[in-house]
C-alpha cells in the first residue's frame, strides 16, 4: 500500500472515531440525569451498533464512554468497568457484522453483565444484583435493542458514504 494511501486511511480511521467519540460523550452528558444509576437510559449506547459500519466505532465508542464517565465524575470503577464493558460489546459487534440485527446484543449483554456490579461495589447501591442486571438489561434493549436498530436502519443506506474505508 502506498504510504498517502496508508495515511489517509489511518487519518479517517482516526477522525471517524473521534467523531463517534464526542457524539457519545455530548448524547451522554446533555442526558446524564437518566444516563448513570441503577435505572438507567443511556441514549449514548445507541453508537454501539456502529462497529457495523467501521471498525473505527470501536475506539470511539470506548473512548467516548470513558470521557463521559470520568467527566461525569464517575467513581474510578465505574469509569474503568463501565468503559470496559462498552468495549467488549463494541468489539463482539464487530465480529457480528455479517449478521446486521445480532450486532446489538454483545452490547446489551456486556452492560447488563458487568454494570450492576459497577452499582453494588463502586457506588453501593443496596439493591439486588439480579435486580439491577434486569433494570440496566431493560435500559440497553431500550438504547441499544431500539434506538440502535433505528440508527442501524437509518444509516444502512447511506454505509458507503458515511462510512467509506479510505479517503478519496
């Protein structure tokens, strides 16, 4: 590959990401009141669906949650696990790209799994594991499961303009 090539590629990877970054961190902040807490809707979930379209979600996605949460003023393990956890929804998603509605679930999966015991340890939140997996589940399908679809279906169409894989 040439080296222009190489580097217009790389310089679209990053500022693709970037972007899936800052709309992650602004959907979550402007919304934090419903976005953080054991009921929780975090409108923000909605971007993991877009390792469909480019691997380049995956970092943005992940750096986005991690900003969001630490200037949220997050506990340390909940910026740590709950950005964690982002990733590995983000990264299974990827691997799910041939299969457009399965993308969706690692990352209903991921935040249901790991977040409540974000809840319990790191900010003490006396209710039930179980009980919490069910309130966090209910919030990823509603984010991830509904308005992920949508923006999943609404962007379909315009893949190859949005998300090209090198620069022209």
């Amino acid at each position: 590959m040439k080296k222009k090539q190489l580097s217009s590629k790389t310089t679209l990877f990053l500022v693709q990401g970037a972007m899936i970054a800052a709309v992650y961190v602004a959907l979550t902040l402007v919304v934090s009141p419903i976005a953080f807490g054991p009921i929780q809707f975090r409108i923000s979930e909605a971007l993991t669906v877009l390792p469909y379209f480019t691997p380049a979600a995956i970092p943005g996605v992940f750096i986005g949650c991690l900003l969001a949460n630490s200037l949220a003023g997050s506990v340390v393990l909940d910026v740590v696990l709950g950005s964690l956890a982002t990733l590995i929804g983000a990264v299974a998603s990827y691997g799910l790209r041939k299969h457009k509605y399965l993308v969706c679930i690692p990352p209903i999966a991921a935040n249901t799994l790991i977040v409540p015991w974000v809840l319990r340890y790191g900010y003490g939140y006396p209710d039930a594991i179980p009980w919490m997996m069910l309130t966090v589940g209910i919030g990823e399908v509603l984010a991830v499961g509904g308005l992920g679809n949508v923006l999943l279906l609404a962007l379909d169409r315009y893949k190859k303009v949005i998300f090209r894989s090198s620069a022209a």
